[in-house]
C-alpha cells in the first residue's frame, strides 16, 4: 500500500502499478467523497463502492471505466419524502422521490432489469432504459395492490 497525495487537493492510499492506481485503494475527492474498491490503470474498474462526502453509501457494485456498471446499486441522498400514493400512471413524475434503486446500470445510467424503492415505501419492479422506467414491471401500492403494465 502506498500513499499518492495529488495537487488537486485529492489523495489515493493503495496498490499502484507502473505509477497508476491498479489493484485495490481508496482515492480521497477534495469534497470529501471517495471510492473504495478495485482499479485498473487510475480506473474505478471491478468491484467497489462510492460514498458521498457526509460518509453514507452513494453508489456500489461493478464498474468498469469509472462507470457503475452492471449489478449495482444507487442510493439518494437527497431524495423527497412522498407522504401519499404516487401516481405510477405517470413514472417520469418519480423525481427524487426515490430512495434506492437496486438492478443493472449501462455506463451510470438504471438500464436493464431493476427494484426502484420510493420514499413512501412504494416499490417498482421491472425494466428501465437512460435512468426512466421502460417496458415491463410491476408497481407495489401501498394498500398492497400490485400493478402489472408495461410502460414507455
């Protein structure tokens, strides 16, 4: 394990290959976010996770090129509590009203089959595409009633 202080005001504590972040580390953002997990060639590339500044999980699973992607899971810091039914008529409506979303990622963006949890304890499962909800699913209500739909 070495440790690289940046000029950027950044910082990187672990295995480095031909002076590039290659193996497992821990890079240190100016804001105090950081990345844990596997590198390659001063990539975020394998398995890892992603922490907000405050400390709490932001992203975690496979990436590849300093992109989540494939099996991941994306966590909202800042999402809007919902205290009434949404209205999954409309799912372009879903905002920050999200809390996490648990599936498959296509270069950073919820493309495949995924779990959308709401803020009101209302669930989507199904496909997505470019981070919208996209073809089939079922929407969980919460007076339990479970909607099937296909959605564009």
């Amino acid at each position: 394990m070495r440790e690289v202080n940046y000029d950027t005001g950044t910082r990187y504590i672990g295995e480095l290959k031909n002076d590039k972040r290659d193996g497992k580390g821990i890079f240190y953002n100016e804001d105090g976010s950081y990345y844990e997990g596997d590198w390659k060639e001063n990539r975020m590339h394998g398995n890892g996770k992603f922490y907000y500044s405050d400390g709490k999980l932001a992203e975690e699973g496979s990436w590849y090129n300093d992109n989540l992607h494939g099996k991941g899971k994306m966590y909202n810091q800042n999402f809007v509590f919902l205290d009434e039914p949404f209205d999954y008529h409309n799912m372009n409506a879903i905002d920050d009203y999200w809390e996490v979303y648990d599936g498959d990622f296509f270069y950073e963006k919820w493309s495949g089959k995924g779990k959308l949890k709401l803020s009101n304890g209302e669930v989507y499962v199904g496909e997505f595409m470019d981070n919208k909800v996209n073809g089939d699913g079922r929407f969980y209500e919460q007076n339990g009633e479970i909607i099937f739909a296909k959605w564009v």
